[in-house]
C-alpha cells in the first residue's frame, strides 16, 4: 500500500450511485422498469459543461478508474497510470467520468441486483445487454450529470466498442472517440474463445442454471477457466515468454499435475483471484455484448456506411502484439473512417504486451493521448 | 460410408497387439514390468527390411493411419489420404508401421489397462511418459518387427516430436527424419493452453482425482472444454472465418446461451464427440507428454549441439498459418540443423488451415512427401 497517497494522483475517491426510473427498453426487448448507475468523477466539470470525458470499461473492469478509495487502499483504480493531475487524462484540466456497465457486478443494476418485479436478486434472468443498451444508459446519464457534450469518450477493448457505438448513435454528443485496441466486430474465433469461458462456467455443477447464489455456491472453477483462458490471449506470446518462459516452480519436472511451470502458477493465480471479485453471470452477459457487437450490422454491413453520420474526431490506438484485436481490426475501422472523409489520428504502437498493453504505462502510448487531449483542449478554446 | 473400398487404399486392416515382458523404465522413475504396444502395418518388408516407415501420433490420434476396420467401416484411419498404393507413403514400396503410444487409449497400455500389481486399471495412476518413453518402446518394437533401421520415421505435430527424439537418441537407426509441424519444444503459451485444458478436466467433480470409472462416470464436461479449447488452436483465424464467419445459426441473436453463431455448434459438436472416444486421463498424460519435451535440455539448451550426433536426412515441413506450432519454431531447429551440417530439407506450405494442415490433402505437401520418399528410395538402391 501507498505510504500517503502520489501528488499525481486524483486522491481518495468515492463512487455516487444515480437512480433512474425512466424505462429502459433493451435491444433483446426486455424493458428495465428502473435502474442503478454507479460512477466515479474525478476533476471539476467547468461553467461551459465542455470537459467532461467519459470512461468505458472493458469485460471485467468497472467505475473505479482512477485514485484510492481509503488513505491505506492498496490498490488504485484500473487506470490510474493515465487519469490524474497533469496525466494522460489531466484531471486539473478534465472532468472525468467513469460509469458501471449495465448488467456488471460493481454497483450498477445487473444480476446481483435486485429484480423488482420479484423482490429476490435477478441472477440469470437478468437481461442479456448489448453495447448500445449500455450507451444509452450512458446517454442518460450524461443527461443527469448535464454533460450536452462529452469532450471525449474513450476506452480500450470492449471500451473502446462502446466509444464506437457512442459516435454512431450520438454524433452530436460527442466531440472525440478514442477506441484503443477494439474492432468493429469480434472474429469467429474470438467468438470461439467467448464459447468455451461460457461453457466452462455453465458446465461447472455449481452453476445451477445460473441460480447458484440460492444453493449458497459460486461455479468457481467454470470462472476459474473462463479467466485463465482469458488471461492467455490478453497477453501476447513474446510476453509470456519473456516472464515464464520454461522456468520450473521447483528447478525440475515432478511428474504430477501440481504447478510445475510457473505459467501454471501464474494463471492458477489469475483465476483464483478473478472469483473473489467477480460474478459468473456478469462474465457470460459480458462475453455475449461482445459477440454481438457489430454496428456495421444495421448498415448494410458497410463500416463506412455505419460511420458516415458521425461527428466526432476519432483517435485509434492498437498495438502491434494484440493478437486478441489485432491492428488489422483498428486498421479497418480508420480505413472505413477515411473513407467516409472523417478526421482520424492512427497509431499502432509497439509493444510487445499484447491486448493489455491498453492499460500500461507505455510512453508513447500515453505522450499520443497527452497531446491529443492538450490539443483537442486548445482547439475547444480558440 | 464408402461404396466400396477405393483402390487406392490398403484396404481392410487390422491391429496386431505385441507383449512386452522385459521391464521399461520410464523418464519418471517408474518401471513398467511388461506392456502391450498396438500397431498397425501396411505394405510389406522387404528381404533387406530397409522400406521400413514408423508413423508417430500426435495428442489424440492413434496406430489407425490408414484404411478401414471393415468393409462398411464409415471413416478410415487418420493419415489415409497420405498411406496407401501410389500415395505419398506409398505401400506399394514401403511397409509402414504405425503403433499406439504408450499411456494412450487405443489399445496400447494405458490408463484403461490392468495394473499387473492391482489387478485393476491404472487410471491415474499409470505413470507420466515421455516423448522419450515414447521412442523407447517403440524401438523395442522395431526390435521385434526385425527392423534394424527406418527407412523413415514421420509424424506431424507431437508426432514430429517423437521424430526429433529418435533422431537425436537411434541416429544409426533412422535413414529419414520427416518433422511436420512441430516444434523443438513448446512455447509458454502452449503450456498455457495444456494448463487450461488439464484444468478442465482435472476440475470437473466427476474426475474423482482421476477414478472416475470407479465411480461409473466420465469426466465429460472438462474433455469437452479441453478438445474445445484445443480445436480453436487447431484452426487459424483466417479458416474459422471463412468457414463459420459470424454466421448464426437461427439468422438472428435469441439473447440467450443456447448456440447463437455457427461456430459454437461446431465447437461443442467437436467436444462431444471427442468425449466419446478419448480417455481423459489419457488426454492428461499426452498434454503433459507436450510440455515436457525440450530435447536441447540435457544439451545445454543447445539445439545444435542436441541434434549435432543425428546421421539421419530431415525433411522439416511448416505451414504458414499454425500459430500453434508457427514455422518460426520449425525454422529453429532447421538453423541447428544446418549449424550442424545435417542434411536438411525445409518447406514452408502456403495453407490458411492453421495447425490441422498437416492432416490435409494438400496438393504441395503431399507432392513435397511423394518427391521426398520417391528420392530417398532411388538412393537407397542406387
């Protein structure tokens, strides 16, 4: 933990939790009578309303981006490294706000909520969500917070799908998109992957058809999997190779099925960890938003099509050793974006991480969003 | 079902099981006091018995390379398109051998098999073998077969690792390497997928710490997961694409877990089938068989020195798109090849069919393997 808290950080923070009694009609066609939203802020929103940049989480993130939530947390939030004073996302100059995704397990309404209708948690009847289901309810939000106009809204991964979605559905609303290491839609085997985490969880015994928590379980090794599997293709080969390696947790093979390789150990870990904080219908409603999403779908299959009311300037990041969402995807989006005369920034930076290089500190990755957040900033202004 | 059986086939086979009553201690430290191997043989040996072919396996094949198990048998064995009169290997010149590894669950001992000092089946407790294990009885075999040298010895995948092992350990006894799509040992996220699938299974309830035939189950569900799991690094992105797409199977998303996209119904179909003929414990042995392998290891992790006693001619064959066992891994042990001065030929195939392009009828390939075979024979006569 800390020994006191960095200058550079945006300090001891809390999350808020607006309620919305507005019905909220989902793509699948089931209607939220009411709803939850959990955010955190960070900065001050001006007199103009026009610095406020929207955070969209990925698959297992949620409102807690950035600072500490108690003076001895030992843990900032998940992107902390690029949300702060005089960061990346300059929170002297931004006010930032991160918001739970709609069907999550961090606050905002999802399976561990309450169903009204039934006064027991929703569990597995909870409504599968789409991304655009999440940007509306981040439209509504914006509209409680009285943001008419986000300065950004940015993301990686399936954050970055939604800032897509955010520019196609209101192009009026927002000023930038920054979409890091996203694609306008998953491959088959990314679909291939999602498959097998959902069917790890939904074989484990444990499950029960989702109702675990009534039979007092959690299918802990079906979301053990799902994370492991995860883990691996978050990460690049090299990387794996550069940290594990072959090396042997006891200098020898012992011929057994315990950790003998560290990558064992490594990934055991992750998953292990993963069932402590997370809940296994949040996963498999996650993985389905991602599947789903392909807003080129309801255009003709054209991305240029799809792009061509936008508004916003774009700024797309992808990293050479994603293998998850290769810089192919990022590339076809940009192209489909230049097709359509937008105005769009592209950099596929090195770096040997793979897909979670979207949350490191690397320094041309953050020196890219700093002078692209300083000059979108100066050109608001004059 | 085939009509009839085609003329380029061997035709009906059957296995021959041999008993081995001296003692083979393993890599593990433990010794089987006497075993069975399995095999099958196609062609026949010659006066000099020098057109002798070994057929290695790789995780989940067996010794039925080619043709049927009887007249009406639906499917032949797994190499047929490439065994056969005037194919690639062909049976016309060659008489080729094709065994079951040992701890398999094809007819060799194994897990199913009688523990002599129980009286019962090992089950989990037959010992972790070795690819080294592996070409130790299976030299024993060639021993009881009357061969004194291979022709050739050739297999794909963990297959071409068994070829590697008896190059570097019988170099006096093999006149051809064939190493098809493998790799002189594993990357780390290669273990980390076996890691993943023993997972699955190791973590089913119904695995009974590997009893579970003693409880009158299977472990299915972590099979299913592991085969899922292994298919989806089987195949290339680009193959799953062009095969499945983000093709649904009812048209439309049913917001639900049910199959949506094609590809899932074609991983759970590859899953459940593979549960039906594969023993699980089996699966476990031949992933930790993967891991294991790493022949340069008792060389000073020097690949050149490792192979520097081989007096075998390799031929190396990659394909383009294995990212399971890239050409990058086949090119390694080329370069030590040729840092050693070993006679080595090396292809690379155009295919966009991932790892499983080994199993293919590949026009390249095979002609590569015919032209091969047909000079390796002219040499060994002339």
């Amino acid at each position: 933990m800390p020994d006191s808290i960095p200058a550079d950080s945006v300090g001891v923070v809390s999350p808020t939790t607006l309620h919305f009694d507005e019905p909220l009609r989902l793509d699948c066609g089931v209607t939220l009578s009411e709803y939850d939203l959990v955010y955190e802020s960070y900065g001050t929103l001006n007199a103009e309303s026009n610095n406020a940049v929207l955070i969209c989480h990925a698959l297992s993130g949620d409102h807690h981006a950035a600072g500490f939530h108690a003076e001895q947390d030992p843990k900032p939030g998940w992107w902390n490294n690029c949300i702060g004073p005089g960061k990346p996302i300059d929170t002297n100059k931004y006010y930032v706000v991160s918001s739970n995704n709609l069907g999550g397990c961090g606050g905002s309404t999802g399976p561990l909520s309450t169903n009204p209708a039934t006064g027991t948690a929703f569990g597995p009847d909870f409504p599968i969500v789409t991304v655009r289901d999440w940007v509306e309810s981040q439209a509504r939000l914006a509209n409680a917070l009285g943001i008419d106009r986000w300065a950004a809204v940015m993301g990686g991964s399936l954050g970055g799908m939604q800032v897509l979605q955010w520019a196609v559905d209101y192009p009026k609303q927002i000023a930038n998109a920054v979409i890091i290491a996203a694609t306008p839609k998953l491959s088959t085997q990314n679909i291939a992957f999602n498959e097998v985490a959902r069917q790890a969880i939904r074989c484990d015994p444990s499950f029960h058809e989702g109702h675990y928590r009534l039979h007092n379980v959690v299918p802990e090794r079906g979301l053990m999997l799902a994370r492991m599997l995860g883990h691996i293709t978050y990460l690049s080969d090299d990387v794996l190779h550069a940290k594990f390696g072959r090396e042997l947790r006891d200098g020898k093979f012992n011929f057994g099925y315990d950790v003998e390789f560290q990558i064992e150990s490594y990934l055991r870990h992750q998953g292990q960890s993963f069932v402590q904080r997370f809940d296994a219908n949040s996963y498999l409603l996650m993985t389905k938003a991602l599947d789903y999403f392909d807003p080129a779908a309801q255009f003709d299959n054209d991305l240029t099509k799809t792009v061509s009311n936008c508004q916003a300037n774009f700024l797309v990041i992808s990293f050479t050793s994603d293998w998850r969402f290769s810089p192919e995807k990022s590339r076809e989006l940009v192209r489909a974006l230049l097709d359509s005369d937008k105005n769009v920034s592209y950099i596929d930076i090195e770096s040997e991480h793979g897909h979670d290089s979207f949350l490191m500190e690397i320094p041309l990755y953050h020196n890219v969003l700093h002078s692209y957040f300083a000059r979108s900033l100066q050109e608001q202004q004059y």
